[in-house]
C-alpha cells in the first residue's frame, strides 16, 4: 500500500475502525480491514502460538511516538460458527 492509497481511507484524528477475522486453529488465517477496505490477509505457514487464550493490542510503528498516544473503544469479540 502506498501512502497515497493509505490516506484516502485513514482518518487522521479521528476514530478508525479496525475488524479482524481469524479462522482456523493452529495455522491460522488473518483477514484485517480498516474503515471497510481490506488491507490484509495472512495464513500463518507454522504453529508457533495457542489456539486459545488471551487476546492482545498493540501499535507498531516507527519514529518518535513519545508525544502521541493510542486509545481503543468499543472493543468486540465473538465466535465465528
């Protein structure tokens, strides 16, 4: 994705809205979309992480983040059948 195609989707300032599907059990695949465009898809090729458990956010980036902070809301989960 280029940042061009990343900022006519991404609302700078505002509330972003994130939805993750994660299918399968030990390989699992990842689907990720950000404000409805789907920006990734991911099937891990080993086993290297529980099928069940805790679940963790986190922000990877780069540069200097000491001034900025990341909020999350309205957080959901449920099973897919």
């Amino acid at each position: 994705m280029t940042p061009e195609q990343w900022k006519t989707f991404w609302k700078a300032g505002q509330w972003n809205e994130f939805k993750m599907r994660i299918t399968g059990g030990d390989k699992p695949t990842i689907t990720t979309w950000i404000n409805g465009m789907k920006i990734m898809e991911w099937t891990e090729t080993e086993a290297r992480l529980p099928v069940a458990g805790n679940i963790g956010l986190q922000v990877h980036g780069g540069g200097d983040f000491t001034k900025q902070f990341v909020r999350y809301r309205n957080i959901r989960v449920k099973p897919i059948k």
